[in-house]
C-alpha cells in the first residue's frame, strides 16, 4: 500500500436477521458491512489526477472484503446480494469517492466468484457521524425483486474532514419476508447480471 494512503480503522457490522415481523425464519439472514477510513491524500486541494489511488487502494478493498466475508461466516457460496459507498470528509469531493468502484467493487466480486451483477453503489460528502445508506442488489441478476435492500452505515468518528470512509455491504440472504412478485431467485435465467 501507499505511504500516501494511511488507514486510521477498520469497522464490522454483521446483523442476525431472524425475522422482520412475520414468521421466524429457518435460518437467520446474515446482514454486514465493513469499513475502512483513511486520509484523504487529496483533501484540500483540487487534484487532476486521481488513478494511481485506485490503483493503491486494490489491496484494501481486498482486505475489507475479506473481513466482511468472514464476519458473515466465510462461505462466499452463501452471500447472495451486495452493495459499496463511501462518505468523503468536508475538506475532499465527491470525486474521491469514486475511486472505490474499482478497488471495493472489483476485489469484493472477485472474492466471492460467480457474481455477475454491477455493484449498486452509494457516495456523498458528509461530516463525522454521517450515516450512509448502502445500497444492495442480487449479486447474479440486479432484477431480482427479493433482494432490493440496504443497510445502513455509521462510524461515529469518522470521516474526519481530511478523510474518506469506504464500505462493502453483504447478505446472505434477500429481505425476510419478500412477497411483492418480481424476478425471483430461482428463475434467474438470463445469467447476464440483470435477469
């Protein structure tokens, strides 16, 4: 890793769904994200040139998928929808953000094998406490209705101005209680990551 990228922590999350107000479920739905927050090298000043960070940052999105996987007990056959984002402190923009597509998104599919779907994202610029919203979405079809969700992201602390905070979202399983139609899972057909 860069010099330049200085990591200040690490966050897991990992919720036990067991229902959401009907029946309790045979298997409890395992829901989490992970974080890293770490100086934004480019706070402060308006930077042309932002590729050699997602390039540095491969590493850490291998690493935070890592620890997100086995938070959620290291079956990558068991994950079956996911998410990413970011917040960037109030001295960087928007565009740092972005830079984890490549580095979350990419390492966390590689990670997890066949997984076919776009990696639905979220990023916004915020203060400290900033609660960030991660999208999810079936890894192999993005249409599969059971599986639009999300989960909700907070590090008290962070990003400080100068920093950016980067997740990765996982679950094992779709909402508890689907019941509103749609594309389902077991008649994902297209193999095309949308249907």
């Amino acid at each position: 890793m860069s010099q330049d990228l200085v990591i200040r922590k690490t966050v897991l999350c990992v919720e036990e769904v067991r229902h959401d107000g009907g029946p309790v479920l045979a298997t409890p739905i395992l829901k989490g994200w992970c974080a890293v927050v770490l100086r934004n090298p480019f706070a402060g000043r308006y930077e042309p040139d932002l590729m050699w960070m997602m390039e540095a940052m491969k590493p850490i999105g291998l690493m935070v998928a890592e620890r997100l996987l086995a938070g959620l007990g290291g079956d990558p056959g068991r994950i079956e929808a996911y998410g990413k984002g970011g917040i960037v402190g109030s001295a960087g923009e928007l565009e740092h953000g972005a830079l984890w597509h490549v580095a979350g998104g990419y390492a966390m599919r590689g990670l997890l094998g066949q997984a076919l779907s776009i990696v639905p994202s979220m990023t916004k610029v915020g203060p400290m406490g900033a609660m960030l919203d991660l999208p999810i979405h079936h890894r192999n079809a993005a249409y599969v209705r059971s599986h639009f969700d999300g989960i909700s992201c907070v590090v008290p602390d962070a990003p400080r101005a100068e920093e950016i905070l980067f997740a990765l979202a996982m679950t094992t399983g779709g909402r508890p209680h689907a019941r509103v139609g749609g594309l389902a899972q077991a008649d994902i057909a297209q193999w095309d990551g949308q249907r």
